[in-house]
C-alpha cells in the first residue's frame, strides 16, 4: 500500500478523467492526490477561484497541469448538469466520479430540529449527491466508476446527529439502488469511513485512516474490474484487505459461500431473529461480503433459521469470522445446540464453466 504518492500500488490511470466534487475538503484532498499519483486527469470544482488558488497551493508539487480546477457550483441538478458538460466538452468524457460530499453536523435531537438543521444536514447534501449521480452516471465509460464516500454514522446512530446519520444512509441505499439498477453496465462503490486523519486532523490518532489512503483504496477501486459494492475502512488495517480484495488477486472465481442452521430455544425465536437482523447490517458492509441472508422454515412447531453468506474470498471470509467470533455467546444463549461451523462451498461451477 503506497503512503508516498508514487503511483499507488503500481496502479496506472494515464488517460482516465476523474471528477472529484467535493475534492477541496479534508478527505477530499488524499483522494484528489491519489489519482494524480496514479497519472489521472482530475477535475476538483470550487466555488471560487481564491478557494482555487488556496487548494493549489495546499496540494504543492502535487499540483501538476493534469489537476484541472474549475469555478463551478455542482450542488444542483442543472449546476451539475453543465459541469458534467464541460468536462465531456474539455477532456472528451468521464471515466471514474468520486463524491467526498458534504460535512459533519451535530448538536440537536431529531425532535428538536428546525427547518435549517433539515436542509443544511439532509437536503442540501443529499440534493448535491443526488445532482451529481443523476448527471454523470450516464456518461461514465465501461471501464470507470463511481465511488460515494459516507461515514460510519451511515451504519451507526450517532446521538444528536442524527440528520447526519439520515442522509449518510440514503446515500448507501442509492449505492445499492444504483448497483441493482445498473445490472453490471456501471460499477457503483460506498467507501464507508470511521475516523480520518485529514490537514485538519493532523495530530489524530494514527491509527485512523489517512485520507491519502481514502484515495489509495478509490483509486483500487477504479483500476480494477470487480462489481460494485461497500467497503468499510474503520482502521488502517481495512485500508490493506480492500485494496487486497479489489487487486488482480480477488475474482468472483474465489468467492466463499457458507450455509449454517440454527435451532433457536422454544420462545426465543423472536430474540434470535431480531439479533441477526442487528448483525445483518454490520455484516454485509464488511470488505468482500458479496451477500447475507436469513431464512425461518415454515415449520411452526420446530423452526430452524438458514443463514447464507458470500464472500469474495476465503481470506474475507476468515476476516468476517474473527469479527463476528465476539458475537457467539449472544447466539449460543438463544440456540437448543451450539451454533455448529458453517459449512462452506466454492464458486459457483456452472457460472465459472460456462455451462
């Protein structure tokens, strides 16, 4: 994993035109570094060309002339429009979109809100999202891809900041809904953050994950060739497995799929269920987590839960493992018999064959 900005991890996107609203903030700037780094053509629009300026020269020596800094407003529909215009009109396209959009805001409870809190916490970020989804996700070539950055609260309540943890989770959801709606034409990515060292945040904890390595695991993203999907990076050491799981090493060839059952106790069925429903989101936002389900038989008397999982690979897989391991007890405690190891198969034969 490269921290120096040489290109990282020997990734090459000479040629490829990346637009990066958002790109003057904080996380922004490592992910703007990142595919200079890697020879991409980026956009970064700004408000003003004194905010222009001011980026250039916290950028440095990594302002080189592939760094295209444009006065434009993209936080509406037809703002973004035209953007996504120009850039067709000035570089001949637009291959890879990455969205560090919008800020933190806190301080009231749900209740307590007024309509400013609404519309600087949930509409006005969701709208510019939305207005830069809508504007460019037609245009993008085969080979790009659009990449939303949210933060944990999209997963995580957080108290008094809950507009926050709203909109960041109706921007996963666009995620998925895009994912599915695209049918594979385009590749949709979440890049799901905890705490971010940024210039702002220079004395952070060290073990937090630096936006140079935002931008490393964007920029993997883009030079690869796998669906879609979220990728959490809590730490520094999520940063390694995404950019291990998106290489030339992870392919759909070495996906893991894992069948188990449980016997939840009579009358705690309910508990059972609520419990996995809990862990369901935690799980399919885990690096490489292809898909999670839970099934109740029919069987009234004696029902039986069917947990299906999909992982990218059996590393991702013994990865969701030790995550979960914390959360056996919880489960043991609701089951007639210890949960048993799932069992686990390979990639599906008739779709790696051709049969």
């Amino acid at each position: 994993m490269s921290t120096n900005h040489g290109k990282p991890d020997g990734h090459d996107l000479s040629g490829r035109r990346v637009l990066v609203p958002g790109g003057t903030g904080g996380v922004g700037e490592g992910v703007v570094r990142s595919y200079l780094a890697a020879g991409a053509d980026v956009v970064v629009p700004t408000r003003t060309e004194q905010r222009a300026e001011e980026f250039r020269k916290v950028l440095g020596d990594a302002a080189t002339d592939r760094l295209h800094l444009v006065v434009h407003d993209y936080t509406s529909f037809t703002g973004a429009e035209r953007l996504a215009a120009e850039m067709e009109r000035n570089l001949g396209g637009i291959d890879d979109v990455i969205a560090p959009i919008g800020g933190f805001w806190s301080g009231r409870r749900l209740w307590e809100i007024g309509a400013s809190d609404w519309q600087t916490a949930f509409v006005g970020p969701a709208t510019a999202h939305a207005a830069v989804m809508r504007a460019c996700v037609p245009h993008l070539s085969p080979s790009g891809a659009y990449c939303l950055i949210v933060g944990e609260s999209a997963v995580t309540p957080v108290p008094t900041a809950g507009l926050v943890s709203m909109e960041q989770s109706a921007l996963l959801m666009m995620q998925r809904v895009l994912t599915a709606e695209l049918g594979g034409d385009r590749r949709v990515f979440a890049l799901v953050l905890g705490p971010v060292r940024t210039r702002f945040a220079a004395d952070a904890d060290p073990g937090w994950v630096g936006a140079d390595e935002v931008g490393d695991v964007a920029v993997a993203a883009s030079a690869g060739s796998l669906p879609g999907r979220e990728i959490q990076l809590r730490d520094r050491g999520d940063v390694g497995r995404a950019i291990a799981v998106l290489g030339d090493g992870a392919s759909r060839a070495e996906a893991v799929v894992t069948i188990s059952t449980m016997r939840p106790k009579p009358g705690r069925e309910s508990e059972l269920l609520d419990l996995l429903r809990e862990l369901a989101t935690q799980i399919r936002a885990e690096p490489g987590c292809l898909r999670y389900s839970a099934h109740l038989t029919r069987d009234a008397d004696h029902p039986t839960v069917l947990i299906l999982m999909e992982f990218e690979s059996r590393a991702a897989f013994e990865a969701h493992s030790a995550r979960i391991a914390e959360q056996v007890p919880r489960i043991g405690a609701l089951l007639e018999t210890p949960p048993a190891p799932p069992a686990l198969f390979g990639s599906d034969v008739a779709a790696v064959s051709g049969v």
